[in-house]
C-alpha cells in the first residue's frame, strides 16, 4: 500500500489562491448566469474559463461545485437530517472512500453551493489502496454506529481497477462494527444509487435522481478532520 497524497497537486496553492479565488467567483458567477439561461454547463464552463484564463483544475472546481437553482432546491428538498437517517442506507464507496483520503492528504476539497465536499482526484478507470484508506474507511464505520445505522452496503464500480481489494479491506476493518455489511462490485454504480433511499454519495446526478440522500462526507470531516481546509465556492 503506497504512501500517496491523493488529490494533492502543488500548483493547487497558486491555482486556488484568494487573489485567484476572487477571479473564480467572479467567474463562477458567470457560470451561473448561463446557466439560468438554459446553457449546458459544459459549455458555459469553456466559454467563461476562456474569457478568465482559467486551468483545467480552475474549471473543474467550478463546475463541480456550481449548480443551477432548481437542482439545488431538489438536493436540498431530499436531504436527510441524522434523525431522518433510516436503519439500512446504500453508499457510493468510491466516491465516499477518495474524498475522505484527499481530506487525509491535505489534497483540495470544494465547498460546493449544494453543501456536499468534493474533491478533484479524477479517477479515469484506475484506483489504488494508499495509507489513507485504512483511515477513510473506520472513519466511515464509526460514523455509521455513531448513526445507529442496523445494515449498509456499499456499490463498487467492477470497472475500475483494484476495486476487489477495495472490497476485501471494507470487509476486514468493518467486521466488528455492531452492523450488518454488504460490499457489492457492480458495473455501474450510479445507475443503482439512483434509484434508492438513503443514498451517501456526492455525485451530482446521482443526488438529483435518487429519492433521499445524507451528506456523510460533510459529517466525517467536521466531526473528526476539523482542521480540514476547503476551496470554498458554495
């Protein structure tokens, strides 16, 4: 198991300085505007990340924190409370499991406009195991028995390399937790998630389609990763 720092780039501390930051709400804004116009966000991101000159990482930031009114309404109409949580909840391990170790890492964490953290560590079809994930998955187990939650099972996507390790090593560290398990490898993540309840994900799409969602993530990190520090563009 490498010891990596997931999400971490060192141009990040220039990219999102508060001299840069300013330029990215600006064109944030920007975004916004288009997109209450009908523009897909695509397009509007290259159109505004052009005019302002903006990286690759800038632009993702952006779009990945920038939502239009209406879906930000819908995630926030589906968000459960810790009191709503229900006894069996389905969770995005993936994309749970890599925010958690670019958090571990000190790598660059968005505070998005629909209150989720999401990070920038693209995944292209490849995972590995580094000496954060240990750490990432008891943080979600003791924040699973903190919630009193009785059963929950975690979706991988098959496609994605080393993802049967992954599976191994959430059944190895979550065995003593007083909660039933249940690690699926499957081909498509999202496609499930989507139409369930109790949904832990981060995933834009998926928290516009499913039918209720926790923002887990959110609760690990200012619980237990206080000192945590974020791109904020909510």
């Amino acid at each position: 198991m490498s010891n990596s720092r997931r999400g971490f780039v060192p141009s990040d501390a220039k990219e999102f300085s508060v001299e840069n930051l300013n330029i990215l709400r600006i064109a944030q804004q920007d975004i916004l505007y288009l997109l209450s116009r009908g523009y897909p966000i695509k397009n509007a991101s290259t159109y505004v990340g052009n005019h302002y000159m903006l990286s690759e990482r800038q632009r993702l930031a952006i779009v990945r924190a920038s939502s239009e009114q209406n879906a930000l309404m819908l995630r926030k109409a589906k968000e459960l409370s810790k009191e709503q949580m229900k006894q069996k909840i389905y969770i995005d391990g993936l994309n749970t499991i890599i925010t958690l170790e670019v958090a571990l890492s000190e790598g660059t964490l968005i505070r998005c406009m629909d209150g989720t953290i999401r990070d920038l560590a693209g995944l292209r079809g490849t995972y590995r195991l580094i000496d954060k994930t240990e750490k990432a998955i008891v943080l979600i187990g003791a924040k699973l028995m903190e919630l009193q939650i009785e059963h929950v099972t975690f979706y991988l996507d098959a496609p994605v390399s080393n993802t049967g390790r992954l599976k191994m090593k959430l059944y190895e560290l979550l065995k003593e937790f007083p909660y039933g398990i249940d690690v699926q490898l499957v081909n498509n993540a999202d496609v499930l998630l989507e139409k369930l309840e109790n949904v832990i994900t981060s995933d834009a799409i998926v928290l516009n389609r499913c039918k209720s969602w926790y923002n887990l993530v959110r609760d690990i990190l200012k619980s237990n990763v206080p000192e945590v520090t974020y791109v904020d563009l909510s």
